[in-house]
C-alpha cells in the first residue's frame, strides 16, 4: 500500500515497467530493434534478471497490479509485443498481456502512471521519470547510467533487478 498526499488515503501499489533496457536488453539508446529485421530482433536477449524480476514483481504486487509501459512507435510496438512471446515472458512472469501500454513520447507514460495508479515505475531513462515526479512514490533508475544524474525526490539507482526488489523488500511482510 502507498499513501496517497493529495487525497489523505491510502492506495493500492501498482508498478509499471519499462520494456527496452529494463526487460529486453539492447545496445542503443532503447533496444537493439532499431535497424534490424524481425528475426534479429527475436534473439536479442532478456536483461540479466529481467523474467525473474518482473515475476517477483507479480508475486509481490499481485498479477493485477504490475503493467508494462513503454515508449515507441508502430515497429517497435510489435517487435516488442512479437518478442515478449516468442520468449515465453507472459508465462514465465505471470504478467498480464492486457497490462502492456504503449505512448509516443517518453513524457506520456505519466499519464499511463496517473490512469493507471502506478505507485512505483521502473524505467532506465531519468527524463522519463522526471516526469513522474508528485504522481509516482517511487522510481527506479534502471541499468547502467552513462552519466551521473542529478537526484529526483523518491527516486533510487538500481543497477540490476536485484537492487529493485531489495528496495521492495517491505512488500513481503504487507
């Protein structure tokens, strides 16, 4: 459970996902899908950790309460959806297919955090997660960064998904 500021409550934690450098690993500035055909972007791999750490998501959160939210365009869009399947990452995670959102610009995923209550956003971009700041509790600063970035409040570096869950640890004794 999250405390909600702005109306006194509390509320149910949910956790939104990024999928490029958080989930499917890649080599450019998102995901290695840029400039290669559908079969290459097939075998790019999973981020170290990445199906374990989205399924301990779940079980923490609960299945309803963990969503993929990712910035791209049409192309991108199915080659990520083609490669959560093709790697068996529904089954193995335990994450809902309807739970996977998709924007244009990077700035929009906060209105996927507000429609859908996200309290918690794990995203490898900090420009992303400046603009979630006041609408979402906690972000996570995934992966290596390539600069130092200055400190957003609620805000944590996670490295590797072990850094996420170990900052989730709470969840476990909810």
């Amino acid at each position: 459970m999250a405390y909600d500021k702005r109306k006194h409550r509390i509320r149910e934690a949910r956790v939104g996902v990024d999928i490029g450098r958080v989930i499917i690993n890649g080599d450019g500035p998102d995901t290695a899908f840029f400039g290669h055909d559908q079969a290459e972007a097939l075998r790019t791999p999973a981020v170290p950790g990445a199906f374990d750490g989205v399924a301990e998501l779940v079980r923490r959160f609960g299945a309803g309460r963990v969503y993929l939210v990712s910035k791209c365009g049409p192309k991108i869009q199915e080659r990520s959806l083609a490669w959560l399947g093709h790697h068996g990452f529904w089954a193995a995670t335990g994450v809902d297919p309807a739970h996977v959102r998709f924007c244009r610009e990077r700035r929009d995923k906060a209105q996927h955090a507000r429609q859908l209550g996200l309290t918690h956003f794990v995203d490898d971009r900090f420009d992303v997660l400046s603009h979630l700041v006041g609408l979402v509790d906690r972000m996570y600063l995934f992966g290596p960064q390539r600069r130092r970035s200055q400190q957003l409040p609620g805000m944590l570096l996670t490295p590797r998904w072990s850094d996420v869950l170990d900052d989730l640890a709470w969840l476990d004794a909810s």
